[in-house]
C-alpha cells in the first residue's frame, strides 16, 4: 500500500504524458484515477496510523554506499508523513477531477495532467523521505514542476516570466537549504534523520568560524535550513514570487497554495524540530520572520484587486501564522493549521477558478458583482471557505488559527506575547480582505461591461463535485481532527515525528483571548458590507486622504521595485557589459568570427589561381611541394 501511495502518480504522470497514444479524454481519466486511488489509501492508512500505531520504514533500495556513509531511497511513514500523505493526495486528488472541467477547452490537457501528477509525486517524496538527501530530491522536483505548470501557458509572456521568477526566487532559498544540508554532512557524517536527531544534543555547544565568525553549529544549521524553506513557503523577503504565480491556471494555484509547494517549508521545519529545540535563536527568527509575512501579506491583500491574488496574499499570510506557530515551538499546532488551511485554501481557489471561468477568463473584482444568483453553489463555496479561513467560530480555521494565537500567548515570552498580538490584529484585516472578495464578487452592482449576466451560469459537476468534498472539509476538519492532533493528548499521536521541550499549560489561557479574535472576526462582516457595499463613496474618500499609503499597499511594500534596482538592474548591466565587450567584442571577434573571416580571406584570395592556365597550377604545385619539403627537413 505504501509503495503504491507513493507511485501511482508517477505512473500517471508518465500515462499523461504519453496521450498521443491513449487518446485524450483516456489520459485524463487515468490520471485522475490514480492519484484518486492513492488519496484513498493515504486515508487508510492515515486511519490505522491513528488506531492501530501501524507505521514503519518501507525500504526501496540502497542509493549511496560509501563506507560508513549510507543513504537509502526510503517510504517513512509516522504520524507527521502520514497526516501530510492526506494533505497532498486528496487534495490532488480533487484539483485533477476539477481540472477537467476547467481545462476542457485547453489543447494541452494531458501535458497539464502529467504535470500535476508529477508535482504531486514529487511532494510526495519529499514528504515520506527518511533522510535529507531524498528531500532535497523532492525539494527540487516540486520547484521543477512549479515552474513547469507557472508557465504552462508558455506563449504568454507574463506566463514565463512568472515561472522564471518563481526559479530565480527559490534558488536563492535553496542555496541556503543546500548550505545546511552541508553542515550538517560535514559535522555529523550522515544525512539519515534519526542519526542527526540523536546527535544534536551533543553538538548543541558547538562553535565554528564562519565567515570570521564564531557561531553556534546547531544555529547555523536551523538558520540555512529556514531559509530554503522561507524561499519555498515565501516568507518574507522571498515572497515575491507568490503572488506573480498566479499566471498559472488557477487548478496549479489551488495545488501550490494548499497542499504541495509552499507547505513544504513548514513541513521541513516541523519535520527538523529535534534540531530547532536546541536553537532558541532560530526559533526567534522563524517566529519574527513569521509575524513579519502574516502582517505583509494581509496589508497588501486588503487593496489588490485580482481575485487570484487576494487569495495568493491570504496564502502568504496563513503561511507566516504556521511559521510563528513553529518559532514559538507550536510545531503540532502549525501542521494542525497547514491540515485545515488545505481544505479551506484549496475551495477559495477552485471556487474562483469557477468565478473566472464563468466570466470568460475575468480575475478583477472591480468587474464581477452581483452574480450570487447566477452561481449559487460556487456563492456557498466560497462564504464557507472565508468563514473557515477568517477563523469564524466553529469552523475548521477556527479551531487551528486560535489555536496558534493562544500558543504564542502560552509561550510567555515576549516573542510570543507580540505573535499572538500580531496574530489578533492579522486576523481582523483577514476577515476585512476576505469579506471585502465575497462583496465585490457576488454582490453589489454588476459591473462587467463585456458579459451580460444573463450569459452567466453555474460551473458544471465536475467543477462542483470537488468544492462539495472541499466543503465539508472546511466545516469539519477543525472540529474532528483538534484532538488528536493538538489536544491534551497529542504526545500519544505524534509520538517521536515531532520534538517539543517546553511543554504547553493550558490553564492560564486568559478568557479575553479566547473571545478576542472570534468577535473581531465577526464584527469584521457588518464593517466590511457598509465599507464595499453601503458606503463605498466613503472608502473612496478614504482611499484619497490616504493615497501614499493605499499607494505603498497597492505596490506590495516596493519590494519588486526594490528588488529590480538593487539586483536586476545590476546583474543586467553587469551581463551586458560581459556580453557586449567579453562576448561579442573579444571571444567572437577573435574566436569563431575571427577564423571564419580569416578562411574566407584566404578562399577569395586562393580562388584567384583558378585562372584555367597550366602554369598557375604548376606554381601553386611548386609553392606546395616547397612548402613540404621546407617542413619535412625542418623537423627532421
């Protein structure tokens, strides 16, 4: 079972690509069909991980044997690969049933489908990985794909640009993940997890120069590790892929943003918690780093305007609250909100994937509205999915989100008395951001000159079958799963996958922060409908006496702007000085030009003793014999 979880999307990846063989409408099926049968076995075996401990190491073979050094290719299962299984195949799983309806009109629906099934294996890989050497192996293979299906529309600029973006961005952060990989290498001898993780309290106080500096090892492990996984997970400072990602159709968003690429930074550092516990330092950073992009992402979210976007930016700010809920050592609670956030991130998504493509390809919400009639279910949709994400009581959000915020309080430290701050007051511009999409969106005026709305419909089944499972996900997710993965038994799920020092007390959750949130986050639904609905005419107002900050909102902090003067500019000046001097000037000039301008020098000039006449071809023969001879005694 386990071999087949992990295997059978590759097989339909390989099926899909081979479509010319199959027919379409065949690869399609097969695809989906696989990866379905693998969701339904991560489900099993979720279930027998949790009532009957089953878990194990399932071997594939022996990758690298060099003397002491050994590295398998390894299926690990334990209570963190096995809840992780769930996230990624079944929401695969939904997004590859979606996908056909949505890409129905695509000529490239099997390369499309090949390319969600490999992503899907290659997250899984990563996933189930024993050692750091395979997860760095799925690590790049998800990258690859990310890149593949961001550009997939390839004839489209905007398409390539956001894919080599998306490469360039998260090369910098695997360069540190490489980096960390090497450390830990180099000091420990060994890449396999449970060696490291019994070795790091032995070199908790180790020191070494780097860079003429003494550090601590295990920090600088923690701290290269973080930012492979800020580069994937785009954290702050390399976030600004995230958003430009959305070039992609919006079935790749809905599998990055919920289940495969962007939570593999969150995993990694959960899955290194045995190393991070000895690091109080990086722990510090990755819930500073975390608070940072949950405030960023939400202030930027609340003026955008493309409906893929606002929740791309939602995404990015889900991701910093699991990233804060790690650095204060939470690390059961931020898979907890990773486990609640797929079901809810994935309907937004799909559910405005059915909005675009009932509006011919439209993403502005400043040309949607008053359209809940036209698309009811999709209407439904995507109310449950902001409930669940705004943290609405009850709800699926509500039960990981505060959860988050009261472990930050619970930390009592003043790192996480100001996470838990942030998280409150991230929470209120999240419900603001996300009622303000559902207004523009489905209500209000009608606002698309190019439509009318009688040429508005609901999506069909195969659009609507994933967003009810989808549904019922982020209903009840919270509400089933808070037990046993972060109740007062959680020590008795996760067993040894993850390492928590500091325990948790329960008892002096104060009650004011148990009621904060959830009556902000409700409040937010009255105050959002009279700022975008009733009084918009005042938000405009608004919008005008603070235009520099709508301003600074509106162009996502400058860091694009930033980023290009401080190292694209730079690099492109620097390119084309080496190619225009070093290139053209001197390697060309003197290389492949150079001799070919000689050669044809000399062909004009030799062409001249074609003349016809004997006695030009007995003087060329004389000059060649002389020649000869001269060679012939010289080296003799």
């Amino acid at each position: 079972m386990e071999y087949a979880i992990l295997f059978l999307p590759l097989v339909g990846a390989i099926f899909g690509y081979l479509a010319k063989y199959f027919g379409d409408l065949t690869s399609q099926l097969l695809t989906t069909f696989l990866v379905c049968v693998s969701a339904i076995l991560s489900i099993v075996l979720f279930y027998n991980g949790i009532f009957h401990g089953t878990y194990g190491n399932y071997l594939i073979y022996q990758w690298i044997a060099s003397g002491n050094f050994v590295v398998n290719w390894s299926i690990n299962i334990d209570p963190l690969s096995s809840i992780m299984l769930v996230v990624v195949s079944v929401v695969s799983a939904l997004v590859h049933i979606y996908s056909i309806g949505y890409m129905n009109h695509d000529p490239n629906k099997p390369r499309f489908m090949s390319y969600l099934s490999l992503f899907t294996f290659s997250m899984l890989v990563l996933v189930v990985s024993d050692n750091f050497l395979q997860l760095f192996f799925g690590w790049e293979g998800v990258g690859l794909c990310s890149y593949l299906l961001i550009g997939f529309w390839y004839k489209k600029d905007s398409a390539n640009n956001a894919a080599i973006k998306a490469f360039i961005v998260n090369r910098v952060g695997d360069f540190g993940f490489a980096i960390g990989i090497f450390l830990i290498f180099m000091f420990f001898g060994t890449l396999n997890y449970n060696e490291v993780f019994q070795l790091v309290p032995e070199f908790s106080q180790e020191k070494i120069n780097f860079l003429g500096f003494n550090s601590n090892l295990i920090t600088l492990i923690c701290l290269f590790l973080f930012v492979g996984a800020m580069g994937k997970s785009a954290q702050f400072f390399l976030h600004t892929w995230l958003p430009d990602a959305m070039e992609g159709p919006t079935p790749v968003s809905a599998l990055i943003h919920a289940a495969t690429m962007v939570t593999a930074g969150v995993f990694l550092v959960v899955r290194c918690s045995p190393i991070f516990e000895y690091s109080q330092v990086a722990l510090n950073f990755v819930a500073i780093i975390g608070m940072l992009t949950a405030f960023f992402a939400a202030s930027v979210a609340i003026v955008q305007n493309d409906i893929k976007r606002i929740i791309a930016y939602s995404t990015c700010s889900q991701l910093g609250y699991m990233f804060f809920a790690a650095g204060v050592g939470a690390y059961h609670v931020a898979i907890f909100h990773l486990f609640t956030h797929a079901f809810f991130k994935a309907l937004l998504f799909l559910g405005s994937g059915s909005v675009i493509h009932s509006l011919n390809d439209e993403q502005d919400i400043r040309n949607m509205g008053g359209i809940w009639k036209q698309m009811p279910f999709t209407w439904i949709a995507m109310i449950v999915g902001t409930l669940a994400l705004t943290g609405f009581p009850f709800l699926s959000g509500y039960y990981s989100k505060d959860a988050i915020i009261e472990f930050a309080y619970l930390k009592g430290t003043n790192i996480g008395y100001f996470a838990a701050s942030i998280g409150i007051i991230t929470a209120l511009l999240t419900a603001i951001y996300s009622w303000r999409l559902i207004l523009k969106t489905f209500h209000g005026k009608f606002n698309n000159e190019h439509l009318s709305k009688s040429e508005i419909h609901e999506s069909g089944m195969v659009i609507i079958f994933p967003l009810a499972i989808l549904i019922l996900g982020s209903i009840f997710a919270g509400f089933l799963f808070k037990d046993f993965l972060i109740g007062h038994h959680y020590v008795d799920f996760w067993k040894d996958s993850i390492l928590i020092l500091q325990a948790f007390n329960h008892s002096h959750i104060p009650m004011w922060l148990l009621y904060t949130t959830p009556i902000l986050v409700t409040l937010a639904i009255p105050l959002s409908y009279s700022l975008y609905i009733k009084n918009d005419k005042l938000l405009e107002r608004i919008k005008i006496k603070n235009e520099l900050v709508y301003k600074f909102l509106l162009n996502k902090w400058y860091f694009d702007e930033l980023y290009n003067s401080i190292f694209v500019k730079p690099v492109k000046a620097i390119g084309s000085f080496f190619w225009k001097s070093g290139d053209i000037k001197t390697i060309d000039r003197f290389g492949p030009d150079g001799i070919s301008k000689i050669v044809k020098i000399i062909s004009k000039k030799a062409t001249k003793f074609q003349t016809g006449y004997i006695y030009d071809y007995a003087f060329v023969m004389l000059i060649g014999l002389s020649l000869l001879l001269t060679i012939f005694i010289f080296y003799k």
